[in-house]
C-alpha cells in the first residue's frame, strides 16, 4: 500500500479518535471548555467531510466490487481492523446511548442573563426559558452530537482509504502476472 493511502487513513482516524475521546468527556460533570461560536464547529464538519469524500472518492478510482472491497479490508493487519471496529463501535454506541437521553431541547444559549433553549415539541415549537442544570445537560448533549456524528464520519473515511490502498496494491501486485 502506498504512503499516501497510509497517511490518509492514518490522519482520517486520529482525527476521528480525537472528536470520538472529546464527544466521551462531555458524560463527565461540568462542560467541555470549547469556544462559543459556530465557527469550530464548522471546521470540524467541514474537515470530517472533506476527508470522508476524498477517501470515498479514492475507493471509488478502484472499481472493485462490494465483495472485494470487504475482503481488501480483511487483508489489513489485525491490529488496524481491531482498531478502527472498536472505534466505530465506540462511536455507534455514543450515539445511541445520547439519542436515548435526549429530550426535546436543543441549541441553549444564554440571552439577558436568562438560560434558553429551543423546543421542539410539535405542540411548544419556539425558545423556552430552563434552569441552569437544564441548560447545561442540554449544550453537552449539542456538543456530543456536534462531535460524536464527524468522528464517525473520518472513522468511515480511514476504512475508506486504507481498503482503497490494499486494492490498490492488490491490482499492482495482479496486473504484470495478467500482463505475461
């Protein structure tokens, strides 16, 4: 497999351990010292994205088969399968239990010294005043959402790049005995 395959992979899931290890603390007490405005949050997506698209675009060039595809990945080294499973389940896992806990506030934020957040109760749709606790619970559930969802995506991606690079290799290692 070619270094950029590896280095591609590599960078997709250390950045996905990275949001996945941050979207774990926000269950500790307190909340995750992380800047206020929209534009990290941005950054993130746009960063998970790009490297997701550019990994599904790599395994794409190939024009293997589904099966195939599968089977590249098995031929990766224990230790890299291992990790990227536990990692995704991991990151599965987050999601549900977060999904589980949520309720129907979102998005708080702090207007006039008051706590708001908004409802999305189909009846209550609109801003509703909550306590302190409350808005606390709900910008950690924001900000597990806003970390765990990326995290799964460059997770994705380094499957992407690394089953790319094995296929990759694969064919080069196939095409001068078909040559012959």
């Amino acid at each position: 497999m070619g270094w950029s395959f590896k280095l591609h992979g590599g960078v997709a899931a250390g950045l996905g351990a990275v949001l996945l290890s941050l979207a774990a603390l926000t269950w500790l007490p307190g909340t995750l010292p992380l800047p206020g405005a929209s534009w990290w949050e941005a950054a993130i997506f746009a960063s998970a994205f790009s490297t997701c698209v550019s990994a599904l675009a790599r395994l794409a060039l190939t024009r293997a088969a589904k099966d195939a595809v599968w089977l590249a990945f098995r031929c990766l080294p224990g230790t890299v399968q291992m990790a990227l499973g536990a990692l995704a389940v991991g990151g599965v896992a987050l999601l549900v239990f977060s999904t589980q806990q949520e309720t129907n506030l979102q998005s708080a934020e702090t207007r006039d010294g008051r706590y708001v957040a908004f409802d999305t109760t189909p009846d209550a749709r609109g801003v509703v005043e909550v306590s302190r606790r409350r808005y606390e619970d709900v910008l950690e559930s924001d900000q597990r959402s806003t970390l765990a969802i990326p995290s799964l995506l460059c997770l994705g991606g380094a499957y992407a790049a690394l089953t790319a690079g094995e296929l990759r290799r694969a064919d080069r290692a196939v095409a001068p005995a078909d040559a012959t």
